[in-house]
C-alpha cells in the first residue's frame, strides 16, 4: 500500500502522478525509476523514449502485449493514463 492509499471505508485520498510530457526522452524503466526515486504513485503516459506515438514505442520496445504487460506487472508504480497530444 502507498502512503496516498486508505483503509477500507474510509475517503478517497489523492494520488499523487506526474506526466511524461515533461521528460518526453525517457524510456518506460526510466519512468518508472524516477516515480519510485521521489515517491510517486503514477505515471501519466504520453511521450517514451522520444515517441509520442506510444503503440510505435511499446511494439519496438517490447515487441507484444505480453512483453509489455510483463514489464509494467511488477511496477510499484501505477499508470494513470495513456494519453495523447
């Protein structure tokens, strides 16, 4: 559970998040590296690895759904969206 996270029952806190527009270089692990590193809950993916156009990024990245799935499965690091400008 993440320090924005509540029991049970109790109110919706906020998550905190940010977006990859701001470090559009950045691969998918880079990303994921820098929300842990300042204690961030999600990510909002629109940019990787100077790819705007995400779907290019994860099949020349991963290659597949699975690969892709596998990658982000164990991630402490949620994402929030996959968005587009």
């Amino acid at each position: 559970m993440t320090p924005s996270q509540k029991s049970a029952g109790s109110a919706p806190s906020l998550r905190r998040a940010f977006s990859t527009i701001g470090c559009p270089a950045c691969t998918l692990e880079q990303t994921f590296a820098l929300a842990v590193r300042y204690h961030i809950d999600a990510v909002e993916l629109r940019a990787l690895g100077g790819e705007v156009d995400l779907p290019v990024y994860f099949a020349r990245t991963y290659g597949s759904p699975a690969a892709l799935a596998q990658a982000v499965r164990d991630q402490p690091v949620r994402i929030a969206a996959l968005d587009t400008s």
